[in-house]
C-alpha cells in the first residue's frame, strides 16, 4: 500500500487533523500584529530611520503628526482649547500662534503671514505633536482629540492617516473575500461537473488561507499591505493546484477505477504538475524576500508560506475531503456548462502572425515606457468620503497643505544655526521655521530659557529646527525641498547632522525601492528560468516562454505611462514579480502541451490548434479568477497602493493569458526548428 493509499484511508483523521490545526490558526490570527507605518520597513542604516532613532533618544516629544482645525473660536476660547490640549498626556506639544506672536498686542501688527497661518476667519489651526504608547493607540488618541473639539472640528495628519487605514484593512479584507470567494465559485462551478466541488474548493482554499494568516504570529507583526493582499493573492493564484487533482480524479473514474485509486492514481499524476505550479509561484514571491526595502520580505515570505499551505491542502486535504464527500458529489453532478473551443481555437490560430508582428513592435515601446513611469512612493491617500478624509480637504483648503521636516543640528553652533535658518527659509514651499535661533535668539543663553521651553528645542547633543513647507509629503516639490535642505545642512555640518519627517521617508523610499527592483527583477527571471530549464531541459524554450510572460508585464506596466497617470512603485515592483510567478504557468501548461503533441509526430501548425482548443478552459478559469481578484482589490480598497496594485495585478493576468493563446503559438511555430535542435527532448 502506497503512502497515499494510506493517506486516504485514514481520511477522517486527516481532516479532524486539518480541522483542528485550522481552529488553533484562527484563534492565532489576532496575535499577529499589523504595522500601518510603510516608513518602518526602511533599512536600519538608512538616514532617515537613523535620524528617527536619535530625534526619540534626544527628545520626548517627537515631531507634530496631527493638524487640528476648529472654528469659530475667539482669541481667549482658542489659548484656552490649547491649554485643555495640552492637558492629555499623550499630547506632549501643541504649536498656536501664540508660540510666534504676541498676543496681548492686537493682532493687526502682527505679520498677516504669521497670522493667517494659524489663526483665519475665527478658525483655530493647531499642531500637535502626540506621543502613541501601550496605553495610547492611534484610534485611542485621535478619539480622545476628537472629543475636545468636537463634531465641527477636523483632524489630519499621521495619525489620522494611520487611524483612516486600520478603519479600512479591519473592515475591506473581509469585504474583499466576501465579494471574491462567491465569484470565484460561481468560476470553478462553469467549469467543473457538480455542483458540490465549489464547496470542496471553498473548504480547501480557506483552510491553506486560515493557516497561513494564523502562522503570521511567528513574525511578530506583518504590514497593512500584507493583510490586505496576501489573502486574497493566495486564494487567487493557489486554486489551480485543486482544479488540476479534480480534473485527474474525473479522468481515472472514467477509466473505471475504484474511488480510493482513482485518487491515489490522481494525487501521483499531479504531485509534480502542482509542485512545478506552486515552484514558480514560490520564487516569484519569495525573491521578494531580497529586498532592502522591508515590506518586501513582508509581504513575499508570507505569500510563500501561503503557497506551501495551499500545496498541501490541495494534495493532502482536498483528495480526503473529496472522497469523504464522494456521495455528494455523485448526486449533484451536472453536464460540462461550458462549451468546447476547437472553433475558437482555430480563429485564434489564424491571428498568430498579424499578432506575433503587432506585439514585436509593441515590445520595445512597452520596455521603454514602462521604465519611465511617474511613481509614487508613500503609504497612500485616505479614502475621500470619509470623515477623515473631508477633514483633510477643509483643512488643506482653509489653511493650504503642509508637512513638518525635523532637521537636528549639533549644539554649540549658534552662529552656523543663524545662516542656516535663514538658507533653509530661503528655499521654495519653506514657510516657517521654528527652533532655538528664531523662538529665542542666539543671543540669549539657554541658562535663561524656562526649562519646559528648552526641552522642545535642544537636547543634550542637539538642537531641533521643526521646518513646515506648503506641500504635501510626496510631490516632486517636497523631493526638491528634502534635497535642497539636506544640501544646506550638509554645507554647515558634513554628516553630523539628522533629518527626518515624511516628506524625508518617501525620499528614502524612492531610493531604496528604485535599487531593489532590479535586484529582485532580476533574481526573478533568472530563478524562473532556471525552473523552466529543468522542467523542459531546453535552452530556447525558457527564453520563449519569458519574453511572452515579460511582454505582458511590459504591455501591463506601460499602459499608466501612455495614460499619464502615475503609479505606486511599491504595486509596479510587487506585480513585476507576482505576474511573472503566477502566470508563467499558462505558458507552461500550453507548451507542455504542444511538445507532446509535435513528439507524437503532429505538425506543428495542428499542435498549436489542438492545444488552444485544450487548454483554453484551464488557462481561462485561473485568468478570470486572477482578474476577478485584483478588480476588487481595486474598487473596494480605499487605500491607493492596494486599489494600485489590484488594477495592474487584473489586466495583467488578462495579458498574460492573451499573449499566452495568440503570441505564444505564433513563436513556437516560429522557432519550431530551434527548439527541437536545443531541447532535450523526453522519449
């Protein structure tokens, strides 16, 4: 008796197995925390994350991360809001007017600059700097907060932000699978012969899902982006490997064979064909894993624990579910809803060399205009209609966009602070800057500043310079303004100085992402052909297989430049390598198809017909479910990268599956010759 054999007999206890290991997973899916911060998966070395460390050593207030607008206020009711502001233990700095004029003069002598900047039509501008902790959260303090100023008041800024993005991860993962797993069903029901495998599919996906989101906890913590798409990724691309041992078990009961060896017949026929599958799609996101950039690893190890889960829930859960369920299935049966394609395979056929010329003279222009895409770089917008999203659009309106830079300088240099305050004020979107210079003179020695004061501009080793610029964190401007201060800086203090805020992560960002992605493209494309060198032992057919997959890619990724729309870069590296991983299959399946058939003395024109017409329905059901999954990603998601992601994700499965069926057969004929002269060819 085979170790399958055995496996399926002792079925029940297979599945209470699987059953219980599911239960203790789902009882562990809330250990796992969820860091909302893109700004953490920075390198440790990187100046930013390095400036960060030294400003929480040097001083207990970090930097402002929320704006408060509340109107209708007069002078006295908003030195009084500030003082109750204050007063909460998490706010450890409130920034007003009253820290840059004099108020006890009418505020006509004041600069209408200075004013206006904090204080306009009876509207009150503060902003705080709050510290998050085990007994604050972000939701807890931006609830408290919205308690003082009430439901005419607006909130903006980090920590709305952060709060706007668990609000949407908590409650679009669910919406997300709700909407996907019922289509995905009602896919797999087109295209299998019961009514019943839908749910068999269903129990065996979300099981590999479940254990996959329970065994996170052994990271600590996984990124927002990560608990947003790796569940509905794993559940897309894993779904293949249960359609490809049901197909195998119809074929062996057809043959006549008995339930139990039927599927032991079919459990040995696919093993290899799912693990080539689940290979490919295993490297694809594990490279991932060679990023500088954090999220990367975040994001690529979990998706490939998910795939290992899904492997063996296909291989191990589903032929013991299957047969367990076997009466079941065998009532509900139904004849094939979709039709055979011999026709439409030979429509297809015939557009192989208008196509083949069509996406030769694409292929250029695609490489190069996908390569000069506009991309962006941070955590995403906040979904507009939401609360914290019309309070971002009143305060941006009322008192136009700002960020907050912190520039730490060595202490002792007063006169190097004078001539760098005045250059940095120099530069364009700079439009205040506060620190020990401008709030106290440097003239005036420290011994005379009232202790509480000095805390929020100098430390032991430095003093703080809170720079705001009139642009948002991530434009072009803000990058312009983070080089240009860093140059200021640089000229007055070398190295020794530190600089940080959003606007400064997004920079680093679009460094350290920008150098990852061809480490990890290439990693990519050389350990997929290296799997498909194996797998075929042919020198030519890799490079064809790669060219037609990295041509959809090229097409996918291009279609944003010719829009002009820019792109998340974070959503154009991940698909770079999740498209290429995922859907290489198609091409793998097709050409494992063809080969057979020319082997068997077919020509090659009939080869690449016949085999349209066979694979046509195993290359569809995973597109539509792959197309079907990224469309939600991108309509439900409220956050820029996920929506991002899911759109490029969709179309290019759906250009992978064309260039699959009318590109790909076009080059086989093509290099028929070649491929038989540098292809070892199986007996």
């Amino acid at each position: 008796m085979s170790f399958v054999q055995r496996l399926l007999k002792h079925k029940r206890l297979v599945i209470i197995l699987f059953v219980v290991v599911c239960i203790v997973s789902a009882l562990l899916i809330p250990a796992t925390g969820i860091n909302y911060q893109l700004a953490d998966y920075l390198p440790e070395n990187t100046p930013s994350t390095v400036a960060l460390v030294v400003l929480n050593e040097e001083f207990s207030s970090a930097m402002p991360n929320m704006r408060v607008l509340i109107p209708d206020l007069s002078i006295p009711q908003a030195l009084a809001m500030k003082k109750n502001l204050e007063s909460e233990s998490f706010v450890s700095n409130v920034m007003w007017l009253d820290d840059y004029a004099d108020l006890s003069k009418p505020l006509e002598l004041a600069d209408s600059a200075v004013t206006e900047a904090w204080y306009k039509d009876g509207q009150v501008l503060y902003m705080l700097t709050c510290k998050v902790s085990e007994k604050w959260s972000e939701k807890q303090i931006y609830n408290a907060v919205q308690s003082h100023i009430g439901s005419r008041g607006a909130i903006s800024g980090e920590i709305a932000e952060t709060v706007a993005s668990q609000s949407s991860v908590t409650s679009e993962v669910s919406r997300i699978l709700l909407f996907v797993i019922p289509m995905i069903l009602i896919i797999i029901l087109l295209t299998t012969n019961s009514w019943f495998t839908p749910v068999l599919f269903a129990v065996v996906i979300l099981s590999g899902i479940v254990l996959n989101l329970g065994t996170n906890f052994v990271f600590g913590e996984i990124s927002f982006l990560t608990q947003t798409i790796a569940p509905v990724l794993q559940l897309a691309v894993s779904m293949d490997y249960s359609i490809f041992l049901l197909a195998a078990f119809d074929r062996n009961k057809d043959m006549g064979r008995e339930s139990v060896d039927a599927m032991a017949h079919a459990v040995r026929e696919t093993a290899a064909t799912v693990l080539a599958s689940g290979a490919t799609t295993f490297i694809g996101f594990l490279v991932l894993g060679f990023m500088r950039f954090k999220i990367g690893p975040d994001l690529g190890f979990t998706l490939a624990k998910g795939i290992v889960f899904s492997v063996v829930s296909s291989l191990v859960l589903l032929p013991c579910v299957t047969l367990a369920c076997r009466g079941a299935m065998v009532k509900l049966k139904h004849k094939p809803l979709l039709p055979k394609f011999d026709g439409l395979a030979r429509v297809l056929s015939k557009t192989r060399i208008p196509v083949l010329i069509i996406v030769v003279l694409l292929l250029v222009p695609a490489f190069l205009a996908q390569r000069n895409n506009s991309f962006t770089y941070g955590a995403g917008g906040i979904a507009q209609g939401s609360k914290i999203g019309e309070d971002e659009i009143l305060i941006n309106s009322e008192f136009g966009t700002m960020s907050q830079l912190v520039l730490l300088v060595p202490k002792g240099q007063s006169y190097s602070e004078e001539a760098l305050v005045r250059d940095i004020t120099a530069i364009p979107y700079v439009t205040n800057v506060t620190g020990y210079v401008t709030a106290v003179g440097s003239a005036v020695p420290s011994e005379f500043v009232p202790a509480e004061s000095l805390a929020q501009l100098e430390s032991e080793n430095y003093r703080r310079y809170i720079i705001s610029i009139s642009t948002v964190a991530e434009t072009p401007e803000s990058f312009e303004v983070v080089e240009n201060i860093r140059s200021v800086a640089e000229e007055y203090y070398g190295d020794t100085y530190h600089f940080v805020g959003a606007a400064v992560n997004n920079y680093d960002m679009r460094e350290t992402i920008e150098a990852d992605n061809k480490l990890v493209s290439l990693l990519c494309i050389a350990s997929i052909a290296l799997v498909l060198l194996i797998t075929f032992r042919s020198v030519s057919l890799p490079l064809i297989l790669l060219l037609t997959i990295e041509g959809a890619i090229w097409i996918n990724l291009a279609i944003p430049y010719f829009q002009g729309s820019p792109l998340h870069f974070i959503a154009y590296m991940i698909v770079s390598t999740v498209q290429l991983g995922s859907t290489i299959d198609y091409a793998i399946l097709f050409t494992d198809h063809y080969m057979a058939k020319r082997l068997l003395g077919m020509a090659k024109k009939n080869a690449a017909v016949s085999t349209i017409s066979e694979t046509f329905t195993s290359i569809l059901v995973p597109v539509l479910i792959l197309v079907f999954a990224g469309a939600t990603l991108a309509v439900i998601s409220s956050n820029s990268i996920v929506s991002a992601f899911g759109e490029v994700l969709s179309r290019g499965a759906a250009l992978s599956a064309l260039l699959v069926l009318l590109f790909l057969p076009g080059l086989l004929i093509l290099f028929d010759t070649v491929i038989r002269k540098t292809t070892l060819l199986k007996k």
